[in-house]
C-alpha cells in the first residue's frame, strides 16, 4: 500500500499524546481530517476590540473564559477526493519559540498516516503566519512532492506585497512579523503557487472561494458530495462572532468587510445545514450554524467514534 492509498486512514493513537489531535469523518466519497495545530496565546482584547472592555469581560466570564489572555485553537483540514490529497492551511510552523504550544501540524499529520510526499495539493485561506508558517519549518519543502500545488487568491498574493495595517489592532510585534513570514513564504513556495481570482475547483468536490474582509484574499473552501456539505472557513469567524458578530478581530484588514462575511457565512450556513469548521474555534470544530434572533447559535456536532 502506497502513502497516497494511506493517506486518511487513522493510524494507531500517539503514545506521547494524552488527547485526541485530530477527528476524521467522510462527506459523501470525500474523506476529511480536521488537525489540531496546537493552541495559541493572545490577550483576549485582540478578539473584540471594539467592545466595550466591561462587555467581552461579561462574555469571557460567561463563557468561563480567563479575563486576560485567550488560548485560541489552531486547526487544519485534510481532504482526499479520489487521487488528491488537499490539506488547507499548514499551521504556525516550529520557527516562533514564544508559541511552543503550537505548530504540531507536521508531525501530528505523520502521526495520522498523512505522509507529507501524499499532499498533491494545498489551500491557503491566507498569508498570515499561523496558516503558511507549517510550511517553512526547516528541512520540510524537501519531504514535498515537487509538483506540489498550493492555491491562494491572486488579490492575497497582491496584498502581502505591500500589506496595509491601519485597520488592524495586532500586539506590537505581529506586523513585522507577518510580513517577514509572508515573504519567506514567497521566496520559498512562489514557483508552486496556482493563484485564482473568485474560486478554484482544487479538487473533485473541493473548492476555493475567496470572501476577502479578515485579508483581500481571505478565501473559505467547501467539500460538498452526495448532498454533504462542509465548509472550512478559516478566520472568518471567531468564537465569540456567534453572538456578538459585529465584534471586530485585531487580525482583521477591513474591519466592516470582515463583518459582511462573517454575516453573510453564518447566514449560508444555518440556511444550507452544512457542517462549519473554522481555525481558531475549539477543536474539532465541527458543528453547524443556527439563527437565534439577531445573533447566532454555534451547534457542536455529537461525536460518533
């Protein structure tokens, strides 16, 4: 058996590992992992910051959340339709000693079976760190396939070129940082990329789309067969977007599109019945979408294994 034919197969749990990292299940004849990447720590401000301090305070303390600092989940998704194998976003990457919590996406895809050489293709929601930085983690481009396809919305590509910051409320440091990780990005993977405009058909039943709001070329991707529908929404929303989606992310580079998206989403989700999963909410992240009044409602699905 080849490392493609192994490729979402669950391998025997990581002694080393007290809880599960990863949580399979199939849409139609698509086989989908979702990936934990690890946890990563930010001051809770930078998720609502254009809250009125005393309100995210009421949110976090109703949600038993720490005042200060928020752990936010990093997730990816691995998808094989027929002979692709697609994993979108990568993870933070080993290189950013201040997250050691995070980054596991390299080995933990090893730990599930994925040999990395099985990846034919990946998505990039967008340029920032924790979705492009597993793929600069040293000696890692020389386990890739060389024909390796990565998709990314041209307007993204654009973007990090010359990247604009005045919307966004990050800590200090981040910008820099940013466009110092989307650059070595570039350098390195610029001859891999596959750009697309609005959508690109990655795979049979696996499509890209770009929203744009939390980055110009912010993009989603949707695994729909046999009447099945999932749609991985990257930063598109965070946790606390379900009641209060008008709370803008320090993270975001146009702070009213990013609302319209996160609207227009949880609205195409709760009409569709499609199955969410979103980065930074808590892994697996699997659930639906329910309209409740003028917020809405995050639904987890039951686990079934």
């Amino acid at each position: 058996m080849n490392a493609r034919d192994n490729a979402i197969r669950p391998a025997r749990p990581d002694a080393e590992e007290l809880v599960p990292s990863r949580y399979a299940l199939a849409i139609g004849e698509i086989d989908v992992l979702v990936v934990s990447d690890g946890v990563l720590p930010l001051p809770a401000a930078t998720m609502a910051t254009n809250a009125e301090p005393a309100d995210l305070a009421v949110w976090l303390d109703h949600m038993f959340l720490p005042p200060d600092a928020f752990d936010w989940p990093l997730n990816v998704l691995v998808a094989r339709s027929g002979d692709q194998v697609v994993l979108v976003d990568t993870g933070l990457g080993s290189q950013f000693p201040g997250f050691p919590r995070a980054g596991q996406t390299p080995h933990r895809l090893e730990a599930a079976g994925i040999d990395l050489s099985a990846v034919t293709d990946v998505v990039i929601t967008h340029m920032h760190m924790d979705h492009i930085g597993g793929l600069l983690v040293d000696g890692l481009k020389e386990r890739l396939r060389p024909d390796l396809r990565i998709h990314v919305a041209a307007s993204e590509v654009a973007f990090w070129a010359t990247p604009d910051f005045t919307q966004t409320d990050m800590p200090e440091p981040v910008p820099d940082v940013l466009r110092s990780t989307a650059k070595q990005f570039m350098d390195m993977y610029g001859d891999h990329l596959h750009t697309f405009d609005e959508q690109c058909q990655v795979a049979p039943g696996v499509l890209a789309r770009r929203t744009g709001g939390h980055t110009p070329g912010h993009c989603v991707v949707d695994v729909e067969s046999n009447g099945q529908r999932l749609t991985f929404a990257g930063d598109a929303m965070f946790p606390v977007g379900f009641d209060h989606p008008e709370w803008h992310n320090g993270f975001e580079h146009d702070l009213d599109e990013s609302t319209r998206v996160r609207l227009a989403l949880f609205r195409e989700l709760a009409d569709n019945g499609g199955l969410l999963v979103a980065t930074h909410l808590p892994f697996p992240s699997v659930g639906r979408v329910a309209v409740e009044g003028n917020t809405f409602r995050w639904v987890p699905v039951f686990w079934d294994h």
